[in-house]
C-alpha cells in the first residue's frame, strides 16, 4: 500500500498535469501588458499626429485635442506594454511630441520651417510632454511595485 501512496502524484491523469501547465503559463502570460515597447510609441505617435491633426484642422497650433491624445494614449500604452519595455513609453512622450511637432510643421501650409516656430511649438508644449511624461512615470511606478 505504501507504494501506491509515494505513486499516486505520479500518477496523474494527463488531462489534470495538462491543465495544471496551461493555467500555470496563462497567469504567467496574463500579469504584464503584451504590447512591445517599440508597438506601444508608434501607437502613441500615431494617435498623438490625429489628435494634432484634428487641432491643426479646428484651430491653429497644437492644444488641447493633442495634449488628450498624448495624455491617454500615454496612459493606455503604460497599461499595455510589457514590463521589461516601460522604460521606452515612460521616456517616450516629449519624443512623440517633438515628432507631432516636426509633422506638423512640415505640413502646416501656413508654417515656415524655422528656428522660432520649432521653439515656439516647443515651448507651448512643454506643458503636455511634462504631463504625459510624469502620467507614464506614475503608471509604470505602480505597475512595477504591484509586481512585488
């Protein structure tokens, strides 16, 4: 009888042992975000540049509508990515918007390409990339210590 006690775990239907991995590999898989970091910047400069090109459209220069679709998509991407990425979204929002800026400038007809309207878009939008940037800093902070 004792041999069939020390056996019994061995013994394990293969349907019970196969499930066991699966749901052990799906709550590995499920803890962090599965977007790659690099994913994750392109989406937030693609939703950035159609934030900007609604304010371009609406009104002039880059505002409110950029600095919400900046912000969210910030937040959403510091959800999303994996955790071994969340340095590349939490360094990434003044990149995005110098970027929307350049983009914006180039296709404004109305905008010369120059030294001042570059600082000009930066300045006003110091603001926004400081946001967004401390909004991905607070997010991957708190994704790193529910991790622990």
């Amino acid at each position: 009888m004792d041999e069939d006690y020390v056996d019994a775990p061995a013994r394990q239907p293969r349907s019970t042992a196969g499930a066991t991995r699966s749901r052990e590999a799906g709550t590995s898989a499920g803890r962090g975000g599965r977007v790659r970091g690099a994913v994750a910047v392109i989406g937030m400069f693609l939703v950035t540049l159609a934030g900007a090109g609604i304010d371009s459209f609406v009104g002039m220069g880059l505002g409110l509508v950029t600095l919400v679709a900046l912000v969210g998509v910030t937040a959403l991407a510091a959800l999303v990515a994996r955790r071994r990425d969340l340095a590349s979204v939490v360094v990434a929002p003044p990149l995005v918007f110098v970027t929307v800026a350049l983009v914006n400038i180039g296709l404004a007809p109305s905008a010369s390409f120059n030294l001042p309207t570059i600082a000009t878009l930066l300045v006003r939008g110091f603001p926004t990339m400081g946001i967004a940037t401390a909004v991905a800093l607070v997010l991957a902070l708190v994704r790193l210590a529910a991790r622990r």
